[in-house]
C-alpha cells in the first residue's frame, strides 16, 4: 500500500504547487487566458482525487498497460493490426474499473492545414474509441480530445519526427 | 537580392487594441521582381525643423513592391529629387525608364500634425494623374502612408490598393510543454504588434468579423478547442462554442451575422452554421468523413469547405442552406484550407505537389486553373488579402515564419519572429475609413 500512495501524494502536491503558480500570475496578465491557467491546475487535482488507483498494473512500466500510444499512416485514422493489442488491454482495465476514464488525445504531424490536422486528429482519437467500445469500454470512459499538428511529441521537420507525431495518447489522469 | 528592414519597435501604444505593443517582426522584402512596372518614389520634402518619425516615401515605396506590380527605383539611383510639381522634368525620368512618378511634401501645421501632399505623374503622358492633401497627426503617420500607397495602386491598376488593412497572427515561444502562445494583430507590412490574447496552451485560427472590429478564434485554454469571439476595441470576449469534441476552423458570413465552423459533437467532424446573436446552429453537412476549414462566398450564398469524403482531401462547395456538396479541385491528391477572395473570383488553398512540398495555390473559380505561389515545402493557412491581389500564409519549415505573395506568385516578402515562431494569419477586411 505504501508503494502505491507515494505517487498519488506526491502528485497531489505538484498539482497543489502549480495551482499556486497559475494564481500567481493572474494578475500580470489578462484575465480571459490565465483562467484557463487556473483551470488546468484544478482539472489536475480532480484527476488526483477520483479514486481510480485499485488496479496497481498502470503504474507498472511492465504490465501491458505500459504502452500509452499507437501511431497511424500519413492521412490515415487506420489503426493498424499490431496496435490492436494494445488497445485491447487498456479496454478490459476500463471494463474493469467502470469508473476509470481514459482521455484519447489525438495528434498529427506538421504537414498540411492546421485545422485539417484537428480533425484527423479527431478521426483518429474517435477511431480508437471505437475499437475500444467494442472491446467493453464506455463512450463516457473514453472522452476524445484533438490537438492535431498543435502539440508534437518530437520536434524536427522529417519523416522520423512526423511518424512519431501522428499518434494517439491514452492518457490515464493523474498521470 | 533580399533587402532586410528592421522593424521598429513602436512607441505608440494604438488605443484601438486591448493589450499593449510586443516585440515586433522582422520584415524582408523580395527585391528584383520580373514584369513589375518601374516606379519612381522621391523622398518627400519636408519643411519639419525635427526629423519625422517616419519615412512616409519609404513606407509607399515598400508597399507598392510588396504587392509584385511595382518596381520601385532604389532611392539612390534617382538623378533629381522633385517635390512639387515645378521642379519634375519628364525627360530625366523617361531616361531612367521609369513609367510613373510619385513627389510629395511634409508639411507641419502643429507640434504633432503634418499636411502630406503627394501628386502622381504618368511620365510617358507627361501629366498629373493625381494629387491630393492629406493631414495626419503624429500617431497616424503610418497608417496615412498606407492609405497613400492605396490611392497610388488604385490610379495606376484600376483595383483597390490593401496596404492599409492588418493581420492577425499567433506567435510561440518556448519549447517543449513550456510555451506561450500570443494570438496579435499587426499593419499589413508587419509594423505596429499588439496582443489580442495570451495563453499556455495553442491558439488557431483567427477570423475577422466584415467589419474588422472583432476577431472568433480557437483556443485551447481549458486543454480543449473552444471558440471565443473578442471585441478588439474593448478586450472583451464570450465564449461561442464549447460543445464535446473539436470546435474549430470558424469563418465570419460576410453579413457578420453568422460564423461557419467545425464541430464534431455528433460524431465526426461537420460544417455547422452558429447565429452569433442567439447561438442557434444549423448543421450543414453530413457525411462520415472529415468536413473542415469552411470559407463563405463573398455574396454569403454558398461555403466552400474541405472534406476526405473522396479519399483524400479536396475542396467541395455546398449552397448556404445546405444540400448536395459539389467537388472543386481535382489537381493533386491533397487541397485543403481554402479561402475565398472578397471579389469571388478565386480561392487560396494548400496544395500538395508530386514531389510531396506543402505550398500554396490560387484556384481562379472561372477558368478552373490551379496556381501555385509558394515555394516552399511546408505552407500553410493562406489568406487572401482583401482585394484578392494578395495572399499571407506560414512557411512552417525549420522555424515558422509568415510570408506573402501576390496572387501571380511574382513578388513577397516574409515576416519573422525573432522570439520564436509565427503561424495562423488572417489578412483583415478592408477598414472602415
């Protein structure tokens, strides 16, 4: 038990530090944006808090559930065959724990229309869920997010960077 | 040939934007442009006991080459320097090959207030085509220089100039999940930067209200794509859409009344109709592939959109009241994120070549030719300037930074941020006078 709370304390106290800093700066600037600075402090801290932790298998860089994302062909929302397995897994740990939530956050790589990118970003996060779905899990575990060419994993304007870029992220909260 | 003009952090904080100036971007500008008419701009005289804090003649000149239908004579290179119509002698500048001649003055008539004279000649003819006095204040020294460049372009093309319009932008900084991102609005050249919004988290897709007094953008403050329109007289903003999934690619009707946009709350990504009074939507698509970046037509009867329905990504356009979607491009196997031109002759659109380069097109809607203006391998976001003489768009390749061009693909300049990188721009309408 010890093991397993250590993390979850810790966790708590990063978010409570970055809760602080966000409100630290509001005043500087304008106020619209840095809200949206406090929220992601608190979304952080509800993550924290919902009690999903029975399972002590996704903290395990060992277990099958270690393996967070999948990536797709350029142009694609395809997953591809090997990565089914994967999603498999993380389908049967929401079948599990009916009250887990895994946000599928959907990205692309730089080329093309920004905007285009979010939504093959979307398809490809919504693809996912699908497969998910029909493996157990519930629409309302598996909130889809797009941030298409926004947010790359590696920098670098090649082919090595782009196929690590289009991706999907199973992101458990918290975590 | 590439002649760099450091830009000028200005001073003067412009009252009409909510948030004060920021570091500004660093213009250069295409030199040596083919089939460009010669041109000659003469330093303006001025009787100004103090140095004025701009170069009005330099800013015309600037202009007038950046468009691509003007070859301005490098100031060093004139034989005489005339600044009022007495001193012009045509026979100099038809020796210098140069078709038309642009003289002016600068004339005080307060501490901080100028009258500019300028008079445009046709050399060949031998004849004043126009002149007028213009007065300005201090503050206004730029955008009257502008304004000024516009009534050159417009005498001499027959079309209306577009110097003096803006462009919106967002700018990042930092790395990694460290970053700020800045949506800004600029002059047309570049000069004059002010902050409209600031945020941890990406900002896309500014689109101008007919009016140019408010912006709608995508912002993903709260960690998800949501619609915000602001005022950007006052700074005040509400939020426009926030439905689940993607809230996106919003486009202004040209009657201001409505936002085209993309929403995706009802399974995959769909052209939607918001009523910014009342925000009621009227869903305009459906199909089970990707429908985005939607553009209206300038008389608001049809929305030009891209959509996979036909494997890869093209350009389709349906009636604003819905229906049966035809297909516009076939050239290549990718045509995304088009805008429409404010004439409704042409569309700017990303374009991918045979050799897999990410570049920009104009698609003439008569003729049915696709062009491409770029040259680079990683363009993107192009937006017609209000005359549809011109497009911005982000040349994304090692570090983004904006580039325009005209709509020939002859002449641009780029637009680089020193402190990071600059992507998503939206070219105004023109301003109301």
């Amino acid at each position: 038990m010890r093991a397993i709370w250590k993390p979850v304390l810790l966790a708590f106290a990063v978010a409570a530090v970055s809760g602080c800093s966000s409100m630290g700066k509001k005043s500087t600037t304008d106020a619209g944006a840095e809200t949206g600075a406090l929220g992601d402090g608190a979304t952080t801290g509800v993550g924290v808090g919902s009690g999903t932790f029975q399972g002590m298998s996704i903290d395990d860089p060992s277990s099958p559930l270690a393996q967070r994302v999948i990536y797709f062909e350029l142009d694609s929302s395809q997953v591809r065959e090997a990565d089914r397995a994967v999603l498999t897994n993380h389908a049967a740990y929401l079948k599990e724990n009916p009250q887990a939530v895994i946000t599928l956050e959907g990205h692309g790589d730089e080329r093309g229309s920004p905007e285009y990118n979010i939504a093959l970003g979307e398809s490809r996060a919504q693809a996912v869920r699908q497969l998910m779905e029909f493996q157990g899990a519930t629409a309302q575990q598996l909130p889809t997010v797009s941030y298409g060419e926004e947010k790359p994993a590696v920098d670098g304007h090649d082919e090595s960077a782009w196929s690590q870029n289009r991706r999907v992220e199973l992101i458990y909260p918290g975590r | 040939m590439i002649k760099i003009v450091r830009a000028l952090l200005v001073g003067t904080l412009m009252s009409l934007w909510a948030v004060a100036a920021q570091a500004a971007l660093t213009i250069e500008i295409n030199q040596g442009v083919e089939g460009a008419v010669p041109i000659a701009v003469v330093p303006f005289g001025s009787s100004s006991p103090q140095a004025l804090p701009q170069d009005v003649s330099a800013i015309i000149a600037a202009d007038l080459q950046r468009s691509g239908r003007f070859a301005p004579l490098p100031a060093n290179d004139l034989l005489s320097r005339p600044t009022e119509a007495a001193q012009v002698n045509f026979r100099d500048w038809r020796v210098l090959g140069v078709d038309s001649l642009v003289i002016g003055n600068i004339e005080p008539t307060g501490p901080d207030s100028y009258n500019i004279r300028f008079q445009v000649f046709d050399v060949l003819r031998g004849g004043q085509l126009i002149g007028y006095t213009v007065p300005a204040t201090r503050a206004q020294l730029r955008r009257v220089a502008h304004q000024i460049a516009d009534q050159i372009y417009e005498a001499l093309t027959g079309e209306r100039g577009a110097f003096n319009t803006k462009i919106a932008y967002v700018t990042t900084r930092g790395s990694g999940k460290v970053k700020q991102y800045e949506l800004q609005i600029a002059d047309s050249d570049g000069y004059g930067p002010s902050t409209v919004v600031r945020t941890k988290q990406p900002l896309m897709s500014p689109t101008w209200a007919p009016d140019a007094s408010r912006i709608a953008y995508v912002s993903f403050e709260k960690r998800r794509a949501e619609i915000y329109m602001q005022d950007l007289r006052t700074g005040s903003r509400s939020k426009l859409a926030s439905f689940s999934g993607i809230n996106g690619a919003p486009s202004w009707s040209p009657d201001g009344t409505r936002l085209a946009l993309t929403l995706s709350r009802d399974g995959n990504p769909e052209i939607y109709i918001l009523r910014v009074a009342d925000g009621s939507l009227t869903r305009l698509t459906q199909s089970p592939s990707i429908d985005t970046e939607p553009t209206w037509s300038p008389d608001g009867q049809s929305i030009v959109f891209t959509s996979d329905r036909g494997g890869g990504p093209q350009l389709y356009q349906v009636s604003a009241g819905g229906g049966q979607a035809q297909r516009l491009t076939f050239e290549g196997n990718y045509n995304a994120s088009p805008d429409y031109s404010a004439d409704g002759k042409r569309l700017s659109m990303v374009h991918r070549d045979g050799n897999g380069n990410y570049r920009i097109a104009v698609y003439e809607l008569d003729t049915r030719m696709l062009r491409v203006v770029s040259e680079g391998r990683l363009d993107e976001s192009p937006s017609l300037a209000p005359n549809g003489r011109m497009v911005i768009y982000a040349a994304s390749d090692a570090r983004g930074v904006l580039a325009t061009s005209s709509v020939d693909g002859r002449a641009g300049q780029r637009l680089t941020f020193q402190e990071g990188a600059v992507r998503e721009p939206a070219w105004s309408p023109f301003l109301p006078k």
